[in-house]
C-alpha cells in the first residue's frame, strides 16, 4: 500500500493541484509551465523552432512520433522539425528555480500554521499531502522539512482523535525518515518512538501496517535500534505480528526486516531471547567473539525457557555450550554450565545433550580435585545438570563417563556420588542425592546402585538424611529408600528400627500438614514398601500412632477433604499399605484384631474396592480383604443352643431342636462387617468377582485370593460355591481358569474350580465345556505338583478321569 502510493506520486498523479495552486504567494507565469505537461518546468529546455518543453516530456513527444513512424514535428505549431536536438533554457530554468524556493518557503510556512490540532480534518490532511508530494519531489526536500522544523508537529498528529490524519502523519514520518540518519533521529526525537509502538497491536490495519513501515526506516539507523528496543513491548509485540501467520503479509515481512536491523544490539538480542526469538542470541553465541559468546550463554542460562525451545537450543547450540565448558576460563565454564542447567531440565533436550557428549565432562568436574577443580558454587550446578541428565530416563548403561569405561552405574562412580552426597554442604548433597532418585527410579539401573549402596554401607548415611533440616534433601532420600525398599527390606525395616528415631521421624512427616507433598508420598510409600508379615515392626509403627494417622487420612480421602495433585497416587497406595499391614499380624493376636474392628477395617477395604483406575489400592485392599475374611471362621459367633429340659434328655426323640435364624450361611455362625469381617457381610463379594475382570493380573489373583477364603477348609463349601453363583462369580473364576494369563493365577483358579466343582450341580454343567476341560488338562500336565494333583481331583469332578476310590475295598486298596 505505501510503496504503491510513493510510484503514484512519482508519477506526479496524486497531489492536491487546487490545494497548491492556493498557497502560492507569488503567481505562475505561464512560461513557467510545460505546454504538454501543464505544470512547473523543472528542466526547461528549448526546440528548433524556439518553444520550451520540459525536458522529460519533449523527449517522449519525439520518442512517440519515432514510434508511430512521423517526422518529429513541435506540438504547439504542429510543424516538422529539422532537428531534435535540445537546448538548455539555463536562465529560465534559474528563474523557475528562485521562484520556486520562495513559493516551497512560503509554502511549509503555511503547511507549519495548517498543523496545529485547532485546524479542520481537511485542512490537515491537505497539509500532510503536501508535505509527501514535497519530499517525493526532491530527496533534499526531506532535509527542508527538518530545517522547517515540521517533524515536531507532524509528530504531534500521532495523537490526533481522527484515525485518518493519525494514519496520514505515520506516512508523512515515513517519508521523511527516508533521508539520511539525522532526519531518521529528528523522527526519533522525545517520545515519538513510544508512541509509533502503541499502533502495533492497534485494531485498525493501516495504522498498525504505517506504524510497522515507520519503525522499519527508523531501524535502518544503527543508534536508533538500541531507542526501539528500549520502548517497553516493542519488540514482543514485532515478535507476534512476524510469527503471525493470519497478519498481512506485507506487515509480517516488515516486521521481520525490522526485527532483523534490530538485532545490531545485544540488548535487543537478550529481548527477543526472552519472547521466543532465540535465533539471534544463539548465532552469537555460536559465531560471536568470545566475550560475547561468554555474555550470550550466560543471558541463555538466567532465561525461562519453554520445553520446545529448549529442545530446539540444545540441537543448535549444545556442542558449543559443552566445548565452552570444558576448554574455557572459569568465567566461560560457569556461563556454560547455567546454560546447560536450563536446557537440560527437559527430558528431550537432555538426551540431545547426551548425544553430544555432556556426560563425561559433567561427572569428571563433578569428582575432579586439585588445580582444575571447580568451586563449590559451581560444582552444585554439575550436580542439577547430571540430576536433569539422570532424570531423562537415557540408557545409561550404555554411556561411558570416564577413562576406564565406567558408567553412571558402575560401582565406582556410585561410591563416588555416595560418598560426596555424605561430605559436602546441604545445596549439593541435595544435588547429588536427586541423581541417586534418577538412578534409582529405573528397573534397569536400580539393581546396580543398590549393590553399590550394600558395598559402600552407605545405608546408615542415607536413613540419616531423613531427620535433614531441609526438606528438598529429606524428600529425595525418602524417594531413595522408597526406590531400594523392593530390594533391602528387610536391611531397611532392621535399620530404621534402631535407637536414631527415624522411625519418628518418619510418622512425623506424614503428620506435616493435610496436604499430599512429593515428601509425605515417600515416607508412606517407604513404610508401605517394608517387610507386611514384619510384625515387630508393625507393633512399632502401632507404638508411634501410626495407624491412628493413617486411617484418619484414608477416611479424609474417601470423604473427598483431600485434594488430589501428582503424588496422589503414590500416597494412596502408601496408606493403604501401611493399614493392611494390620491384617498380617491377626493371627493370635486379640489386641490387633479389636484395633481392626476399631477401625472397620472390613469395611474401608471393601470401600478402596471400588477405587477404579489405581490397580494397586485395589491389589492391597483385595489382600488385606483375604487376611481378614480368613479370620471369619475363627470370629464367627455359635450360638449356644439350650437343651429342651429333663424330657429332652431322657425321651429325644418326642422333643423338636430349636431351630436358630440369621446365622451367616458360609461361617455357620452370627457374622458380621465389624466384628467377624465377613465378606458376604460387608457385601464384598460383588466387588471382588467384579475385580477378575480386571486387566492387571495382580488386582486379578488378589481378588480371586480373597474369594477362596469362602471355599476353604473350615466353612461350609457348598454355600461358599452358592454364595459365588449368586454373585455371578463361576464363569468369571472358569475363564480366569482358561485364559491362563499368569502362573499364580492357574494355580488359583485351578484350586477354585477343584473346590466349586465338588458341587454336583455345576460339575455336570461344566463337564461339557471343552475349554474348561483343556486348561484343567493343561494344569495336570504343565503345572507344580500340588497343583496337578488338584487338577487331577477337579478331571475325575467332570468325569475326564476314572475314578477308583470305590473299587476293590481288600487288601487295603480302597481309601
């Protein structure tokens, strides 16, 4: 739009003639203007005949008689010429000009009284047109304006309350800027650079797109870049209109151009960094002198960085960061290290990093001592770098970090890292333990660090960690136990048991606050993690309160009081494994069992049931359900039955047994959810059978577990099977049965299904299931002894065996 506009006026088909033709003062001869043109000569110059022309538009009269074949001939008499030839009208062409200095003077006074906000809308506009159609005339006229001292008031229009004379002043600076420098900074001048940048995110669009033009002239000036930057948004907001894609593309394209003169400043590269622009501030870094190398990567490392882009910074720049921190100064090193802390806090970018070698430098200045060996300060940021690298998930066994091959996982280095986490100060050991976390937190990895721990006796210094001052480190020596507990219980359950009071310290957290932190999820995944038929243990953790706090905070969670965040799963699972430790230790023992119905446990278990999507609540709860329901028999209240009197004892037979209602059909006795933990009481039954459809086998052969304990030794088996078809519970134990998905669950199942076959009923419906028939096969011929001979007794249940026990009584051979 502008640059069509600058041709029209070049062609001299816009201006205003009336609104010129008023302003001369002194009047226009009529020699002074061009038969053909009908305006102002500037190069008047004279023909055969003695006519003057202006030069322009004489030589394209005889260009157009050449073309149509005619002899040149003078456009006034209309006859032909001799010759073509031109001579200079040198006094004329003097006259014209002093006249025309007078009337230009005469006129940008007049134009100066037009520009004032008194003045009508026309009478401005009028006055800006002419200003543009001056300057287009002659570049030096741009150079008048300024001596005229016009810019100051064109400047003021910017702040007109009509759209078009704002518009019309933004085009107005333009073409006055376009002179040289000083009439660049004349523009500049107070705070017209401000108030160019407030029409970027202006709604109307030849505002914006004017604005955009004028600050892509100013910007061509090196000493005005540094103003522009300066300007609170400026920048950001070039930055959004050049990444805009629905934005007019002449705007866009002059935005970049823009951004790009712009970039002549380090301070604007750090600006353009900070809103997303990194291409600049990195090819400084890459191709800049070393101070400005220095000075970029240590402006990367202060910046918040969104993940795409720090994936995108460590593809273009991570070698470089790296080389600068292994072979520069100590200034250069810790610039590169703050970088690379930033970039390496994505797990993508990290293991960009890893490809380009940063492991090998990071553990040697980590370890290293003597002359070379950073400080303290710095040897904190190479331990969070390492602790971002680690936490990446990268195959680290796989990756050399030193002279001899060694890994992060090599037994060495463990120590190393052990032994620094225990004899530094509180910011890197914290540094140092998060590594151990990432280690840890690895089914590959894990397996190495604690054999290194159990080498090194570094348990004791990790437990020790937990009564930390400082929660970042109690936090991550929590997640380091928690991580190792599947491999050191038992090591874990003696240690934290000792005369220290870890183990307080432990419940301590726990109690902190109502909240879920990262902290508390440990601790209760840690206690949770531990030996569950540990009963001295569990009498400790009963001596502390801790069951007390556990169910408080189980019931919170039931009740909806807690609020839910990231940790929330590791915390619920943790809870609800420290409660089912209860149910491991009932076994003669009263007090635990009235501290189970105390707390309902029956029923807070079956309730957790119903927790879909955390399998693992599920698996716990469905276990402790088993602990519990196989005390039921045992629990069970039998009513004592009165003998009838003395003609009872002496004539039976005339007198009637009274008969007792309501006794559990299972336990034969009065049960119940608190008292007995009955599952058919505290209607578990429905959840567990609809638990052996789960997609995790562990919920599967937990709940299939606790649904035995209605068909074991001890309770009335009949209506144990009865109580399971009831539920709809047969098909899914048959099918648990056939898809054989784990060996516990066959070894399970096969028992089950030995157990509900002995019921005539279902044995001959199932005898003509293939299927059922084939797994049970399969578990005599492919599974442990014990469990053959269980599949053996459920073949002969559908007749698939003979069944010898009622023949040949003699010698001994029948049972």
């Amino acid at each position: 739009m502008a640059e069509g506009r600058e041709r029209s006026y070049q062609l001299g088909g816009s201006s205003d003639d009336s609104y010129l033709d008023k302003m001369h003062v002194e009047p226009i001869y009529e020699a002074f203007r061009c038969p053909l043109t009908k305006k102002i000569m500037y190069d008047p110059v004279t023909i055969e005949n003695g006519q003057t022309f202006e030069r322009e538009a004489i030589e394209n009269w005889f260009k157009e008689c050449q073309d149509s074949g005619r002899r040149p001939f003078c456009p006034i008499t209309l006859k032909e010429l001799n010759s073509t030839d031109l001579n200079p009208s040198i006094a004329l062409r003097s006259t014209i000009g002093e006249w025309t200095k007078r009337n230009e003077a005469a006129h940008l006074d007049i134009t100066s009284r037009a520009l004032t906000p008194g003045n009508s809308e026309s009478d401005i506009l009028q006055a800006l047109e002419y200003i543009i159609h001056f300057c287009l005339k002659n570049r030096c006229n741009k150079l008048a304006v300024r001596n005229a001292e016009l810019i100051p008031q064109i400047a003021d229009m910017l702040k007109n309350s009509s759209k078009k004379i704002r518009c019309k002043a933004l085009e107005t600076l333009r073409m006055v800027a376009g002179y040289n420098s000083d009439t660049k900074e004349a523009v500049a001048a107070g705070d017209t650079i401000r108030t160019i940048v407030k029409f970027l995110p202006h709604e109307h669009s030849q505002e914006r797109e004017e604005a955009i033009y004028l600050l892509y002239e100013l910007s061509k000036s090196e000493t005005l870049c540094e103003k522009i930057g300066g300007v609170n948004g400026a920048i950001l907001l070039l930055v959004g209109i050049s990444s805009n894609h629905s934005e007019n593309i002449s705007c866009v394209e002059r935005a970049e151009k823009t951004l790009e003169n712009l970039e002549k400043c380090e301070n604007n590269v750090r600006q353009m960094a900070e809103n997303g622009r990194l291409k600049p501030l990195l090819t400084l870094l890459l191709e800049g002198p070393t101070e400005t190398q220095i000075s970029m990567a240590a402006y990367l490392g202060e910046l918040v960085l969104s993940n795409d882009v720090k994936v995108f910074v460590a593809q273009r720049a991570g070698h470089a960061l790296i080389n600068i921190m292994t072979s520069g100064t100590m200034q250069a090193r810790e610039a590169a290290l703050k970088a690379l802390n930033q970039i390496s806090s994505h797990d993508a970018s990290a293991k960009i990093l890893i490809e380009a070698g940063i492991l090998p430098p990071v553990v040697t200045d980590l370890f290293r001592v003597g002359v070379n060996q950073l400080p303290m300060r710095l040897k904190e940021v190479s331990a969070t770098v390492l602790a971002n690298i680690v936490a990446s998930g990268a195959d680290f066994e796989a990756i050399p970090v030193g002279p001899k091959q060694e890994t992060l996982i090599s037994e060495d280095i463990v120590h190393n890292l052990l032994h620094l986490s225990s004899n530094t100060g509180p910011a890197i050991e914290c540094k140092l333990l998060q590594i151990l976390v990432g280690l840890t937190s690895s089914p590959a990895t894990v397996p190495n660090i604690v054999s290194a721990i159990k080498s090194s006796g570094a348990m004791v210094s990790l437990i020790q960690f937990i009564e930390a001052p400082q929660r970042d480190i109690r936090a991550a020596s929590l997640r380091i136990l928690y991580n190792i507990s599947s491999y050191m219980g038992q090591e874990l359950a003696e240690a934290l048991q000792g005369t220290a009071g870890q183990l307080g310290s432990l419940i301590k957290v726990i109690l902190e606050n109502d909240g879920i932190s990262e902290e508390q999820a440990s601790a209760v995944g840690l206690l949770a993690s531990l030996p569950e038929r540990d009963s001295y243990l569990t009498r400790r953790l009963l001596n502390e309160g801790s069951f007390d706090i556990v169910i408080s905070r189980v019931i919170k969670i039931r009740r909806g009081a807690t609020r839910g965040n990231r940790f929330f799963t590791l915390y619920l699972e943790g809870l609800v494994g420290i409660l089912s430790r209860l149910t491991y230790i009932l076994q003669n023992a009263p007090e635990i069992i009235n501290l189970a119905r105390e707390y309902n446990l029956a029923a807070v278990f079956t309730d957790l049931l119903q927790m879909n999507g955390l399998d693992k609540v599920q698996t716990l709860s469905a276990m402790a359900l088993e602990n519990l329901s196989e005390q039921s028999k045992h629990l069970t209240v039998i009513p004592e039955i009165k003998e009838s009197g003395i003609c009872y004892s002496i004539f039976p037979c005339f007198s009637n047994q009274p008969e007792v209602t309501g006794l559990c059909r299972v336990h034969h006795g009065i049960c119940s959810v608190r008292d007995s933990f009955c599952l058919l009481e505290c209607k578990a039954v429905d959840k567990l059978v609809a638990c052996l459809d789960h997609t995790n086998e562990k919920v599967v052969e937990a709940a299939l577990a606790a649904l035995c304990t209605l068909l074991e030794d001890g309770v009335d088996i009949d209506q144990g099977v009865f109580v399971l078809f009831e539920a709809e519970g047969i098909k899914p134990i048959l099918e648990v049965l056939i898809e054989n998905r784990t060996e516990i669950l066959r070894q399970r199942s096969v028992w089950a299904v030995e157990r509900i076959l002995r019921t005539d009923e279902i044995a001959s419906h199932v005898s003509g299931d293939q299927s059922v028939s084939t797994a049970l096969v399969d578990a005599f011929r492919h599974a442990d002894y014990r469990t053959k001979q269980i599949a053996e007794r459920a073949l002969k249940h559908v007749d698939k065996l003979p069944n010898f026990s009622s023949v040949f009584l003699k010698d001994g051979l029948k049972k």
